[in-house]
C-alpha cells in the first residue's frame, strides 16, 4: 500500500525544516562531522524535532540521521553534484547521533492508564539482554504475469498488480531490522523489590547494550494482546525510540601537557605524594591505606597463568575511614561499583537466574560479573552467606563466576579487581585476642587471596584526634589546591593502566630473597606456611609500582617500595617484622582458634595412622592432650564426640576414620 501523499509532504517539509536549521545555525559542528564523530542534538532545538518524534516514532532516528547527513551533504558540496551527494550519504550512514531527550516520567510512575500508547522518557538501568533477532520490515511481492515487483510492509494485506490488475503474490522476506528484547528496572532497585519492563530496542540501539548500564529512554508504552487463548491479561512492551547513557564517561586520556606534568613529577620522586595526597584528600592520616588504592587501581602486569588483578582487604574497627576511602575508588575510575555485602543477593553479587516480566527466565549477571575488567567495592564482607562467599572466593582467584542453577551451569568471566572491607565481630577489634580469625568473621583461604591486608583500629589519640579535626575543618571550606583534579586522576590510571613495565632477573631475585628469608622464621607449630601467593602479590604489587611511576621496568625503587608497603600491612596488625624479616609469623593471625584446632587434629591424625586408616580413640586422645590446642584428655574426648556428630569422623569399636 502507498503512502499517504500529504503525509509524505508533511515527512519532507519537516526535514526541509530540520536541515535548512542545521545549515544556518549548526555550521561549525557540520564542519566538524566525521566518521568518527558523534552528532548532538537536542529535542528542543528546533520544533521540528519535537514533532517528527510524535510523528515518525520508531523511525524518529533514522529521520534525524537522514537530515543530519543531508544537511552535511549540502553545505560542504554542490548541490547539483546527485552522484557525489548520494555517495556521501552511503559513506555516512553509520554515523553516531546522541539526541537529547528529558525526562518525562520514572520507572515507578509508569501506568497503563496514563500512558498506554503514549511517547514516555525515564531513566532505567538495562538488566538482561537477549540475543539478537530480526523482524520483517518490507516483503517483496510479484506479478506472475508480467513480473512486476513491489515492497509493501508486513501484514498490509492482499496487492493487486498496477500494470496488468493481476492479484501479486508473496515471494519472500525483502528487508529486515534487527531488534532486541531487553529488561530494564529502576536504578538502584532492592534486590527484593524492583519494578522491571521489557522492551525491544530496534536497528542501531540494538548493537551496543551492556547490562548494567544506566540509560534515559524514550519508548512506546504497549499492552500486547495475549497469544495464548486461555490467558487474558496483556503483556507490557515498550517500543524503545532512543537511547542515552546516563554514565558518566571517565574514559579520558591526559594530553601531553599533563602527560609530560605527570612525568616531571615522577622524575622529581614527587608523583607518588601527590597521588596519595590527591587521592581522597578530605581523609586525614591513612597514607597506607590510600597507597594501597592506587596500587589497586594500576593493577600489575598479565603473565602466562599469573592474574594481574590486585585485591585489597581492609579489617578493623568502624569509623575509621576505611570504607570512605577504598570507595573514593570509583569516582575516578571506569567500570566501578559498590556492593553492600550485607544485602547483595547472589544475582546481586555474580550472576544467577530470575523470572523475567515476560514469565520467561533469564540469566542476571552481577557487578562482579557486570564490571569484569574493572573494579568493585564490597563492603561488610564478613555479613555474607556461605553461597556468596563461596562464589567470591572463585571470582577473586579464577576471574569467573560459577554456579548451577535450575540445572543450569553458569560460568562467566569475572575478572574484577577487589576492595573488601569487614568489621569485627564484636564492634571494636578485641586486642587481647587480637587474631584475625577471631575478629573477623572470614576464612583464612579468603583472606590469603588478599595481595595487601590492613587493619585498621580506633583509639583514643589527643594528638591525632586533633590533627583530624583541623583537616576535616579545613576540607570542609576549600579544596587544596596542590593536589590533582579528579578529572587529572582518571586521566592518569586510564593511561598507566594498560602499561607493561617488565621484571628484570635482578628485581625479581631481590623479591624472592625475601619471600625466602622468611622461611627461617616458620617456627610455631601452629604455623600455616604462607604458600606462593604471597610471592606472586609481590610481584604485581611491585608492576603497580612501576606503573604509578611511569617506568619501563621494575627496578630497586619499585622493589623497595613494594617491601616497604607490604611490610607496614602486616604491622598493622600489630606484627613487628624483623628487618628483612617473614610474614610467616602472621599467618597464625589470619585464623580461627577452631581452625587452629582442626588442623592440629589432621595432623596428628595423620601421623598416626601411617599405613592405617584409621586410628584408636585412646592413642588419638593421648596425643591430643599433648598439644596446647586441648587442655586435657577429657577436652579432646569433647572434641572428637562433636566432631563424630558433625559427621567429620567415623567411629566403630573405639576405631576412628576421618571423613573426607
């Protein structure tokens, strides 16, 4: 069927409009479009915008593109020149346009009896994405006397041949579009309470959707008629129209001044003190912990089976700035988030499956799923269930994210640097019992694939107190103005980032001299060897080094350094390493009495079985009570009859065998 003749003029009066505008009043940006540009407008710029887009709804884009590539096309060429002008058109068709819609309405304020049928604009976040499709946009028809061909839209009904008044028949699919089915929900949304909406997104909008990603909407409100007769409500669609991202873009690069700024600064050994100067500098007095975050965001080096993420644990007391300063984080770095620990779900945390508006089901990735290849923040780790936990602890070694769900494996890339922050147990850190394992509520496995730990603890200090209190006075009326801007501080990670400074044989030999030097201190009994993770956290602590100090390579101030900020982790928890000195007489610190216990009984068990498989209760007893882990025999009798209950041993005639 023929378009309306007056509704074409109309369609072309609207563009005259639209590009005679762009010629008069958009000169300098059309001289500037290339194929690489993006072309802004917004919908209030001109009235003619305004009504193509109640006009021409779904086609509302691909109108503007039209008009702004004829508007280009006119003003830089002569307009009698039919042949270059179309090439032109051909060449810019995939330019980018933005078009600048506000705000009508929120996904909370969306109703059928408001809206249906109605253009809305409101901001959402996209929270699963479908595989691409298609859609039929034009079917070809053909006379089968004389061959006469014609495109008519889908479902336009019987076609009657103009030449020879012969009924046309239907040969075949002549165009298409590609069209996605996406959710959205409202931003920010309860895991137990968002307000979801599915959509298609049509053409170009199709291409490059990410979930997670915070975007502003113009759509179509549909109620779709059931397809099942047995089911009698509609289902809601919205016919997306035009797409802005609501992100904010910190994918900037330095220019050369402040590239060569940031080089001189190095080259004076002032980078670093500004960097931690600059770097959530309304927070007095954590240098350390600051320092850390810059080493987590330059990230080390990917070698062949050795990850280059950089994982930060911060354990100690509230109120001591830890959580304010590792989330500063994400104001100057792409792909960031925060997680709560305290109500993430499992889809919230990784990824898992839900029930879509649609009834269909649907796989959900999480931030650390989402951000993979950048950063996340989770905070009160310790208030996570085992699912969660067990889910983090593959994330953070692997970079994947793994579950079964409803018979589905899931196994996505998650390769996302973490900051973890935890409080203890019972408020404030318990000094008299001042272990790790008894403090937090984390696992030592966890907690070993942490590359820098820092405890932090809140006494009382008149002296630091004070010096804190005129900082916060002092932040609180101005901004210094000797730090960088955060503007200048993503610039920065964004160009050290993908550096890969390398690790001469000599660095490498001073980082293993000493790891190695603290074999010397593995005395204690209770001792768990700090296995080669810790060495490997040396080596990428010690790339990050490199890169915060734009060097080609790691060299003696790298290792130094690297040295110098692992050893003050571990003196935070109050370990005095002796010059040169292990970390091995920390690790006792990083585990629970009852683990302490566990791994003594193993070991004991497995000594005396030797050849066996199991072991007599009373030898075993014995043995037990000779360790400072039972008090007596009657404590080791308690702890193999809780143990025989938890089903962890077997017991038949005073015989005992382990279950593995």
């Amino acid at each position: 069927m023929s378009s309306d003749p007056e509704d074409e003029l109309n369609r072309m009066t609207l563009e005259d409009e639209l590009v005679e505008y762009l010629i008069q009043r958009r000169e300098e940006d059309l001289n500037k479009l290339t194929l690489k540009s993006k072309f802004r407008i917004d919908i209030n710029e001109h009235p003619s915008i305004q009504m193509l887009l109640e006009e021409k709804k779904l086609e509302f884009r691909t109108v503007i593109k039209k008009s702004i590539i004829r508007a280009f096309s006119l003003y830089k060429f002569d307009p009698s020149r039919i042949t270059l002008l179309n090439k032109v058109k051909d060449v810019f068709s995939d330019i980018e346009i933005e078009v600048r819609i506000k705000k009508t309405t929120d996904i909370e304020n969306i109703k059928a009896e408001k809206h249906e049928g109605k253009i809305i604009t409101f901001p959402c976040e996209i929270l699963q994405v479908e595989e691409p499709e298609t859609i039929t946009t034009r079917i070809l028809f053909q006379c089968p006397e004389c061959g006469n061909e014609q495109k008519f839209p889908p479902d336009s009904g019987r076609h009657v041949c103009g030449k020879c008044n012969d009924d046309m028949r239907n040969v075949g699919i002549s165009e298409s579009e590609t069209v996605r089915t996406i959710t959205i929900q409202n931003i920010n949304s309860a895991d137990n309470n968002p307000i979801m909406f599915v959509t298609d997104f049509h053409r170009e909008l199709a291409r490059d959707v990410q979930m997670s990603k915070k975007v502003m909407i113009t759509g179509i409100f549909k109620s779709v008629p059931p397809t099942n007769r047995h089911k009698h409500k509609n289902e809601i669609l919205i016919e997306v129209i035009n797409v802005n991202s609501l992100e904010e873009d910190k994918t900037a690069m330095p220019d050369p001044l402040t590239l060569q700024m940031y080089k001189d600064l190095a080259k004076n050994g002032k980078l670093i003190d500004k960097l931690i100067k600059s770097y959530a500098w309304h927070i007095e007095g954590d240098d350390s912990l600051k320092l850390a975050c810059l080493l987590y965001l330059a990230g080390g080096v990917k070698q062949r089976n050795h990850r280059s993420r950089i994982h930060i644990f911060f354990l100690g007391d509230p109120s001591t700035a830890k959580s304010e300063i590792a989330k500063w984080m994400v104001r100057i770095t792409p792909n960031s988030a925060i997680v709560d620990g305290t109500s993430s779900s499992g889809v919230g945390l990784g990824a898992g499956m839900i029930t879509l508006p649609n009834a269909r089901t649907g796989m959900v990735a999480g931030p650390l799923v989402k951000h993979t290849g950048g950063h996340v923040f989770v905070d009160e780790i310790d208030k996570m269930d085992k699912e969660k936990y067990e889910m983090l602890l593959g994330i953070m070694e692997e970079g994947r994210c793994r579950r079964t769900l409803a018979g589905i494996d899931i196994n996505l890339p998650a390769y996302t640097s973490l900051i973890v922050c935890a409080n203890p147990i019972g408020s404030l850190w318990d000094l008299d019992n001042p272990s790790v394992g008894d403090n937090i509520n984390l696992k030592a496995h966890l907690l070993s694939r942490g590359d820098l730990l820092f405890r932090t603890i809140q006494r009382p200090n008149e002296e630091n107190d004070r010096r804190i209190g005129m900082h916060i006075m002092k932040s609180r009326n101005e901004i210094p103005k000797d730090i960088f801007s955060e503007e200048e501080l993503t610039a920065f990670f964004n160009y050290i980032r993908p550096l890969k400074p390398t690790l001469p044989t000599s660095s490498e030999e001073k980082i293993l001299d000493f790891f190695a030097k603290r074999e010397k201190f593995k005395l204690g009994r209770d001792s768990i060897p700090m296995d080669w993770r810790q060495y490997e956290a040396l080596v990428r602590i010690s790339f990050a080094f490199a890169k915060l100090l734009l060097k080609p390579f790691v060299d003696e101030e790298c290792v130094e350094r690297t040295i110098d900020i692992f050893k003050k982790s571990i003196e935070s928890f109050g370990i005095k390493l002796e010059d040169g000195g292990s970390t091995a007489e920390a690790s006792p610190w990083f585990v629970h009495e009852k683990d302490k216990k566990d791994i003594a009984f193993r070991k004991v068990f497995n000594k005396l079985k030797q050849e066996n498989t199991h072991v007599y209760r009373d030898e075993l007893v014995y043995a037990m009570s000779q360790l400072k882990q039972w008090k007596s025999e009657g404590d080791a009798h308690s702890y193999l009859n809780v143990a025989h209950t938890k089903g962890d041993i077997i017991e038949n005639d005073g015989e005992i065998k382990l279950v593995d």
